[in-house]
C-alpha cells in the first residue's frame, strides 16, 4: 500500500513541477516577445474538434512565437512502432502548418497505453526531431488507457 502511495505522490509532484515549469516558459517567451515589440494579441488556432456545433479544443494553438500541438494519437490496428511513427508524423505536419518543424520542439509528453512499450517507442522516436531534441516526459495511463484505441499519444511544445 506505501508504494503506491508514493508512485501517487510522485506523480502528483511531477505533474504540479511540470505545469510550474511550463508556466515559467510561457512567461519567458511571451516577455521575450513583448520587449522586443512582437507582442500579439490575439492566438491562433488551427482544426478546431467540435462537440455537436460546439468547439472543444483546437489540435494547434499558436501564440506569442510559441506553437502548442495537442495530444496525437494513432487510432488503427497495429503495433507500438507503427502508432510511434504515425504520431510523430502527424506532429510534423502541425508544426509545420504553424511555421514550426521538428528541430523548434521545447518539449514533448508521451502517453504510452502499456509501459512494456517503452523501447519499440524509443525505436522509433530517437532522432526525430534532430541533433538536440526537446525535453520529454513519458508515462503509462493507468486504468482505461489511451483514448480512441491508440498506443501513444504525444503532445509538444515547440517555438517558431
């Protein structure tokens, strides 16, 4: 019972340190952008997923010189390397629809839906994203897994 109570723990502090720390980069950019007289108002979004009419989330938001890709999944029969590969690519595009690429990403989670699945991820993802790849939080779903059937799921963090 303690050992769970402290991956309990654990996982709460990584998350709290997680947002503490991406508050801090936003702040940071966005101070950036403002003293050198870039400041935007307004963000921009892009496919935008409805609810019955009713906007959701939108799969890309860009603000301030900074580019948020939601989290992609791969929701097809196959294995964790195909998922890995699908995912990746589909990060690619949205980067690059934004004014971004693989090489500008700050920061990457991974969902794994089995943490058994950690090295055919590795596989697949070492070297993507260029000669200094961005920081990387990776982690298992507990109960229910990842949504829509897929064995990854990644979001990123990058600038443009």
């Amino acid at each position: 019972m303690s050992t769970q109570r402290r991956i309990a723990l654990k996982k709460m502090f990584a998350t709290v340190a997680g947002t503490l720390g991406l508050g801090l980069l936003t702040k940071a950019a966005v101070a950036e952008n403002v003293s050198a007289g870039n400041e935007k108002k307004e963000k921009e979004v892009f496919d935008v997923v409805n609810d019955q009419d009713v906007p959701l989330f939108s799969q890309t938001t860009k603000f301030n010189g900074m580019v948020f890709i939601a989290g992609q999944g791969a929701h097809f029969e196959g294995d964790i390397k195909a998922h890995t590969d699908h995912v990746l690519k589909e990060l690619e595009k949205r980067l690059i629809d934004a004014g971004s690429s693989m090489e500008k990403v700050l920061k990457v989670t991974v969902l794994l839906n089995d943490i058994e699945d950690y090295k055919g991820m590795n596989e697949v993802y070492k070297g993507r994203f260029g000669k200094n790849p961005p920081v990387r939080t990776t982690v298992a779903v507990a109960k229910g897994g990842v949504p829509g059937n897929s064995l990854v799921e990644m979001d990123a963090i990058a600038y443009v």
